[in-house]
C-alpha cells in the first residue's frame, strides 16, 4: 500500500512539475530566443486617440465652463449643426465626441508619420500645428472658431496650451512606446 502511494504521489508530483515546467518553458523561451514586443500601431493609435479625446476633451469642456475660452467643446460640430445646437448640453457632447473623432485621426496621422521621433519636444509641435490649423488656417473659413483676432487673449493662450499639451499627451504616449527601447530587451537572468 505505501508503494502504491509513493508511486501515486511521485506520479503527481511529476505531473505538477510537467505542468509548472510547460508554463514557465513558454515564458523563458522568448527570453532566450531573444524575441522582442512589438505594438501594432493601428490599433495602439486608436485606443490611445480615444483616451486623449475623452480626457482633453473633458478638460476642454472644463475649459469653456469655467469662462478660461470663449470656444465651445463642440466647435469641431460647428459646419454639421446650427450654432445655437452647439452650446446646448447636448451640442456639448456631440462636440466631446467629434474631440474623440478627430482625437483619433490625430493620433493614427502622428503614429503612423512620427513614431520615431524621440522625447516630448515632437509632440508639443505636433499639437502647436494642430492649434494653427484650427484657430488660423481652417477654423476661421469654416466658421468653426472666430477669427484670432476676435477671440480674448484669455481664450487664446488658453487653447494655445490646452493643444499644446494635447499634443504632449498623444506625442510622447507614442515616442514611449516606439522608442523605449528597455521593454523590448529580454529580461537578464538573475536581474
């Protein structure tokens, strides 16, 4: 009877080790046959488009309420709906999603062109371009935001660095996972 169950426990025992040893082999074999991560940049630029729309365009919306801009979070809505539409609370989260719209073409455009670029310095730019094209260039022509010359200086150094800092977000989110070369190298033994 003690044999049967020192064979019944060794054959347990074997088998938990099998187990144990398969799950930890998948684990190791990637370390030491050195293959590395690789983010696919699709859909990496969507979810992260997505959160900067959702949390920069609550902040924006923040903004607007709190009197810092004259500019409404739905001005990106502005050539689809009549102008009064867009400052109602409604008007206010069709324009947070169009944010988290345009939030995610933004992102793709900058992954897919800019992922290389080291540091925050690109993605500050990044966000600059968007705030002239906006608020100088194209904004103004599709009655999407005042001309600058008719916004406040309050509202104009306010979305000056709400884009800025949008940009910071989707720009250094995407140099940190294209150019942080530490999570890609294998795992040293013993470290």
């Amino acid at each position: 009877m003690a044999e049967y169950t020192d064979r019944h426990a060794s054959h347990v025992d074997t088998k938990h080790k099998d187990v144990e040893s398969h799950a930890n082999q998948g684990r190791r074999s990637k370390q030491r046959q050195g293959q590395h991560y690789y983010t696919k940049p699709f859909s990496f630029a969507v979810e992260l488009g997505f959160f900067a729309g959702f949390i920069w365009g609550g902040i924006q919306w923040l903004n607007y309420l709190l009197h810092f801009s004259v500019v409404p979070l739905g001005f990106l809505a502005e050539p689809f709906f009549k102008h009064e539409y867009i400052y109602t609370a409604a008007g206010h989260l069709t324009g947070w999603l169009f944010f988290i719209v345009f939030s995610i073409v933004a992102a793709l455009i900058y992954t897919y062109t800019l992922r290389k670029w080291k540091g925050p310095l690109p993605g500050i730019g990044y966000g600059i371009v968007w705030w002239l094209i906006i608020f100088v260039l194209v904004g103004p022509k599709l009655d999407m935001v005042k001309p600058i010359n008719r916004l406040t200086w309050d509202s104009i150094i306010t979305e000056f660095c709400f884009f800025l800092l949008w940009g910071l977000f989707i720009g250094y989110t995407v140099a940190m996972e294209y150019t942080d070369e530490r999570k890609r190298e294998p795992e040293k033994a013993g470290a």
